[in-house]
C-alpha cells in the first residue's frame, strides 16, 4: 500500500503540474477575452495607429493622447478618481474594438454588439466562461437593463447591485488575483464554477463602463441558449436570483 500511495503522490504531483500549465493557459485566454490581456503591457499600448484604429482615436476613448501614467493607474485603481467608469480602458483592449468599444459604447448599438461579441468570444474559445458568467451574475433575469441604457444609468446600476465603493475601487489586477486564489474555480470546457471569479469580472465591467453591454450580450445570446441553459441555469436559483 506504500507503493501505492507512493505511486499516487507522483501521479498527483505530475497531474498538478500539468493542471497550472493549462491553469496558466486558461487564464490568459480569460483575460484577454475580457479585454485585460496582459501583452499590450509591454511596449507601449498608448502608441497607437490611428489609421488603423478610428473608433479608439475618438471620443469618448481618444486613445492617442493616452498616457503611461494613465494607464499604470489602472493596476491600482480602473474607474477614475471621480468614481465613474473609465471608457479608456478599452484602449489597452484592441480585440474589442470593433465590438464593445465601437457598437456599444460609441455607438450605443447593445443589440448589433451583443451578436457580434458573442461571435467573436464562442470564436476565442471562451464561450462557456461568459455563458455561466451571465447565469452567475443574474443578468439572464436582468429587467433594469434595456438597449437604451447608457453609461450613466449603467454606473447607478451597478452601485445598487455592487456597491459603489465595490465597483470603483477595483484593480485591474483583480481576476488575476481570483483566477490565482481560486485557479478550480473556472475552465475554458466547463466555465466558472462559482461567484468567486465572475463577480470580478462583474465588477470591472462597472468599472470599464461596459457593464449595461454584458447584461444585453448575455439576455439576447447566452441566456436564450439551451446549451447554456441547460448547463448553467441552476445558478439562476442557487445565487437567489429568482
């Protein structure tokens, strides 16, 4: 039997390094598909070709006058000092450009960006993540949110639901720092287990200024789903959302 458990502790620990291979892959796709990817760190993400990327060299993002400064401060805090969201943001999120930044938030079309960002991440593989984030976090039985929502009425929105001291004060760090306190808690096959990871990335939508997006993106794709439905539904009942 010591050979056997012996035998066992090195299974264990070859299967536990190879889980924080995958963990650490997992958790870069998650991030980057929630427009917190890590590469643009590097370089200068404020650099940018404004022939290439109209939406973000213009209001409300103005991505070209972009300072280091400005965005170092988001490792400490995303929403500004004022305690709004920060649309800015989204200039360290160019995957996104053409989806949240473009059809949402400057353009106000939640409809037409909820199917397109539902393509693109089902696409990225992170499709069960984002489909068990909207039954976590009850935006399947959302009724305060609408296609006309905006950024403002998205900021009390999230100060009833979170807290306003929650929201704003919330580093861009912070599902890092849950991805890493709770790596079981989520996988690109079967999604986010618990509240632990989704609440963050809730809570940078507040902060980022997309949140009224994510509730219409996962309303008109994912909560419609059977296969999302069917897999993440009880969520619904077990968070008290209905």
């Amino acid at each position: 039997s010591g050979h056997a458990s012996s035998q066992q502790g090195t299974n264990t620990a070859e299967a536990s390094s190879g889980r924080n291979e995958v963990d650490a892959r997992a958790r870069e796709r998650l991030l980057e598909a929630r427009g917190l990817g890590s590469g643009r760190e590097v370089g200068h993400p404020w650099d940018i070709d404004c022939a290439e990327h109209e939406t973000l060299c213009a209001a409300p993002f103005n991505c070209q006058n972009l300072t280091s400064e400005q965005v170092k401060s988001w490792k400490t805090r995303v929403a500004t000092a004022d305690g709004h969201s920060d649309l800015r943001t989204w200039c360290n999120a160019v995957e996104h450009e053409n989806g949240i930044a473009k059809l949402c938030i400057a353009k106000h079309d939640l409809k037409s960006n909820a199917q397109v960002t539902y393509d693109m991440q089902v696409k990225a593989g992170v499709g069960e993540l984002d489909g068990s984030y909207c039954f976590l976090e009850g935006y399947c039985v959302d009724t305060e949110v609408t296609y006309n929502t905006t950024v403002e009425e998205a900021e009390a929105l999230c100060d009833a639901k979170y807290g306003h001291e929650n929201w704003t004060s919330v580093s861009n760090n912070v599902a890092t720092e849950a991805s890493l306190l709770h790596p079981f808690s989520f996988s690109l096959a079967t999604g986010f287990h618990t509240r632990d990871l989704s609440k963050a990335f809730a809570l940078l939508a507040c902060a980022m200024g997309n949140y009224h997006c994510d509730v219409v993106y996962c309303r008109d794709t994912y909560c419609k789903n059977p296969h999302y439905v069917e897999r993440y539904g009880h969520f619904l009942k077990e968070y008290g959302w209905v």
